[in-house]
C-alpha cells in the first residue's frame, strides 16, 4: 500500500468582484465555449460548473473562485492549466479590485481493508506522544489526528493528518431519457465516463492533506510555480508520514 491521490483543489480569494452579479451568465458562456464546462446552478449566492468526465467541479461567486479534480489518474499540469485559464476568465469578466489569496491544496489517502487496522495506522503517524499522554489519562491509546500550520512570508502551509471513512464508494452511472435532446445526453455520456473510474474498493483510509497559500499574491503570480511548492511539499510529507 502507499499514498495514493484523491483529489486537488484550487481556491481564489478577491475583493470586489460584484460584477459577478450581472455577468454570471456572460463567464458561464465563455467556460463552455472556451473551457469546454458544463453548465450548472447559477444564482445571486454563486454559480456551479463542471467537467464532468474529469471529475472536475467549479464555483465562483462575489468573493471567489473554486476549482476541484476528484480521483486524479492523469497528470497534474491539466488541473493548473484549467485553474490558471478560469481564474483569467473570472478576471475578464469579473473584473475584481484585487486577488487577496491563491490557494492549492492535495489531498492524498492510504487504504485500510477495515477500521481497526485504520485506527492503529494513525497512531504511527508523526511523534508517539499519544503515549505519555495515554499513560497520565490512564487509558489506551485509540487513535489520533495531526494538524499544523506553518507560514513563511506571505504563504502558509496547513497539513492535517487523519483517519477518514468513504461513506460513498460508487457513483451510479446515468441514462439519458428517451426524449432528452443532444445537450443532455452529451453530458450524460461525460458523467459516465468519470463514475466508471471511481473504486468500489474505497472503504477505510488515512487522509493526509495539504494546503498552500499565499496571501496577497503578485499581480502576475505563477500558478505552475505555487503548484510546483505543493507538489515538492506533498512528496516529502507523504514520505514523512509512511504507515508500514
């Protein structure tokens, strides 16, 4: 068993992008034309968007915007490419006063075959301390979650460590109605595509995730180098955290 990827995630933060409120309709238009997104739900709190054969899910409102991959099998550069490419398009068309933070996160998981071996896994995370702890309680030692928050300049990283269970393991694929027309059956057949990648096997896991910020960041900050950080971070603290 190693770490394996369950999803990535992309957040942007600014200030003054009420011009959402009249041109919600005019970025979901240029994300399917140019982005190839479906459209979803759009209303006054915030508008949704996907791509549902990658796994890909998008929100954006007043205050920022969101973008996720689920159950990554490809390279990564197609999330930042997509991430760089939407958050330009919200640019345009929102025009916001400022970018106040860009943030990437991964999130990894380490399967267990049941929620004992799950348990005891979590306890050889980071240091033993659970130990002593567990000496002056007068109880034994169950299980445990990591959480750190670290900062250097104008980023800060988050890495939480921690016992998770899927609950949902299997998306049930779709069939397009008799009648629907050829929009809705395209994104029928896109959203197959996706649940047929997603394991019925998925049951017990240690999540392992990590965030990078940066506050304030330069006018023309690189996604691809922000991203790079991550992925440099994520590597050494998957090693950090190996439970053989």
């Amino acid at each position: 068993m190693s770490w394996q990827t369950l999803s990535l995630h992309f957040k942007q933060t600014y200030e003054g992008g009420y011009r959402y409120l009249d041109r919600c309709g005019e970025f979901m238009i240029a994300a399917h034309e140019r982005l190839n997104c479906v459209p979803g739900e759009a209303k006054p709190s915030g508008g949704k968007m996907e791509i549902p054969e990658r796994g890909v899910n998008i929100t954006f409102g007043v205050a920022d915007l969101g973008v996720s991959q689920e159950l990554l099998t490809e390279d990564a550069s197609y999330f930042v490419n997509l991430c760089r490419d939407l958050a330009a398009l919200g640019n345009e068309i929102f025009q916001p006063k400022s970018i106040l933070r860009n943030g990437f996160a991964w999130k990894s998981y380490w399967p267990f075959p049941n929620a004992n071996d799950l348990l005891s896994a979590s306890l050889k995370a980071g240091q033993d301390s659970q130990n002593e702890l567990a000496k002056s309680v007068g109880m034994v030692s169950n299980h445990k979650k990591l959480d750190y928050f670290f900062s250097s300049g104008s980023k800060e990283l988050h890495v939480v460590v921690q016992p998770v269970t899927f609950e949902r393991v299997t998306i049930p694929k779709q069939n397009a109605n008799y009648r629907a027309n050829r929009v809705e059956k395209s994104r029928v057949d896109r959203f197959n595509q996706f649940a047929g990648k997603v394991s019925a096997s998925l049951s017990h896991a240690l999540a392992l995730e990590v965030d990078l910020m940066e506050n304030d960041p330069p006018a023309k900050a690189s996604f691809e180098a922000q991203f790079d950080e991550l992925r440099k971070h994520n590597e050494v603290l998957r090693k950090q955290f190996t439970v053989q």
